[in-house]
C-alpha cells in the first residue's frame, strides 16, 4: 500500500489568510515562516500593516497593529501553555533585531480549530487576563504589551473569513461549494494552489459529492413528468436527444472544471482524478489554456 502523503497545512494557512484579506493586501505584507535566527527559529507568519489609519474590516485583522505574529496549529494539534511562552519569546526576539519597531505595536494572535479550553483558562487563571468575544470564534486579551488573541477557525463567520473558516479536514459539502463559489470572486492575482492541494487532500469525499451534484442534471422526462406533464411513446426519440443535448453541457461544465483546477495549479493526474476525465483529454485541455 502507497504511504500517504504528509498534509502541509501551513503553506495553505498562509493562502487562506491572505485570500480572506485579499481586499487589503494593498496594506498588509505577508512573511511566512519569518527566521528570526541563523537557527531553524521561526514564526509561521507575520503581516505588516504598513497603513496604520486603515480599519480593517475583518474579524481576525481588525484587532491587527503594525507588526503582527500568528502561531497557527493544524486540525491535528492544539494549542499549549508552551506555546504561549514560545511566541511571547519570538516576539520580544522580533522586537530586538528589528530596526523601528515598538514593543506596543506587536500583536499575537494564536490560530487553532479545536476549542482552546485550556489554553484560555491558562490565560484567565494565570495571568489573569480578561477575555472577550467581540465576534464568532474571536477570544481578545487586550493588553498595553503584547495584546494578543486566540481565533477558533470553525466558529468564525463564513463572511470575510471563508477560506480560514474552512481549513479543516471535516467538510461538508456546502462548505466545498461554497469555497469554490467564493474562489471564483476573487480576482486572478490571489494565489490558492496549496490551500486547494490540502483541502482537496483532507477533503476527498465532500469534493467527490460535489462533483457529482454538479453532474446530477434531471433529464428532460423527469422535469416534464414533475411540472404535470405526459407524451405519448412515439415522442420518446425527441425526448432522448434533448437528453442527450443536456449531457453535452455536462460535459461543457466538466472542462470548465478542469480549467478552473488547472488555474490552481493541480496536476493534470489529479484533476483527471477529479473531473473522472481520462488523462489526455486534460492534458489537451491544459496546453488548449496555455497557448
């Protein structure tokens, strides 16, 4: 039996966060993985609001300064005692070789699905510290130093925070079809292609009951025959080719798929995969879309 490929959440972390930010990036530098020293010491992101009189309009950036920390835990890990300590040292380490930042102009914020009982009561008993929920899945510890808050992706609003929300391995397939429905808004420039591979990876079974949603088209027998209507035998032939007209254009919206997959970045085996289309025919289509 083939070993399974590791899932890699934190490139479609970064992904997922930028796309339900897209509207900002103009304000908003992204670093990922950002190595603090010549050791492997890193922060899994931070975003530079280079604009500080800018309102945020997004539950998970509104609380955002001018340098912001995220620890980001995958659907697998949870959120510790350590690792509080270990980003509060990130942060004064960012502080001290950075050139022109402030201590009061660092945020953290800690990113995990599970609910982080414990990790807030470490927050409410040990340092006393108050906690508030100024919206779905935000918990806010405003503080002079290194305020900090701790985001639940599966309790956040699916407006503006779409893709976040949705970085799990537990899927339905409403929330697939909405994803897909919030890519196609999005304009051409936000990149999607890890967060895609992942949620595709994690997600197999919802993708699968999409596509065959897409591919369920009731034929032109069954809408007649719901709406009240009756033909007589000989008008079965007409019938058929209609039908047969209606199975064309699921065809039509199979290679529109494979186009919008082949946009992500997906391999052409995969997508065939997917689309259950044979390989050549989206090869075919894949060098049809770069030339």
């Amino acid at each position: 039996m083939a070993k399974r490929k590791k899932t890699s959440w934190h490139p479609a972390f970064v992904q997922a966060i930028q796309a339900d930010l897209a509207a900002y990036r103009d304000i908003l530098e992204f670093t990922p993985e950002l190595q603090l020293t010549t050791e492997p010491l890193r922060i899994d992101l931070a975003v530079i609001k280079k604009k500080s009189g800018i309102i945020i309009n997004n539950s998970v950036a509104r609380f955002f300064r001018k340098d912001n920390l995220l620890e980001y835990k995958s659907p697998a890990d949870s959120l510790s005692v350590r690792d509080f300590s270990q980003v509060h040292a990130y942060a004064y380490l960012y502080h001290a070789i950075t050139p022109g930042t402030d201590i009061t102009d660092i945020t953290l914020t800690f990113i995990a699905s599970k609910h982080p009982r414990a990790f807030l009561r470490y927050l409410a008993d040990v340092h006393a510290c108050t906690i508030e929920t100024p919206a779905p899945g935000i918990f806010l510890v405003q503080r002079n130093i290194l305020p900090l808050q701790v985001v639940e992706t599966g309790k956040l609003s699916a407006e503006g925070n779409i893709f976040l929300k949705t970085l799990t391995n537990t899927l339905r397939r409403d929330s697939m079809e909405a994803i897909l429905e919030a890519k196609e808004k999005l304009e051409q420039a936000v990149r999607l292609d890890a967060y895609f591979d992942t949620i595709i990876q994690e997600n197999a079974q919802a993708l699968q009951e999409v596509q065959d949603m897409r591919r369920k088209s009731p034929t032109l027998e069954e809408v007649l025959t719901a709406s009240g209507y009756t033909y007589e035998v000989e008008e079965r032939g007409r019938v058929r080719g209609m039908e047969q007209g209606i199975e064309r254009g699921i065809e039509r919206g199979k290679e529109t798929i494979v186009r919008n997959l082949l946009k992500e970045g997906l391999s052409v085996e995969k997508i065939a995969a997917i689309a259950e289309l044979p390989v050549e025919k989206v090869r075919a289509l894949s060098e049809k879309q770069e030339a």
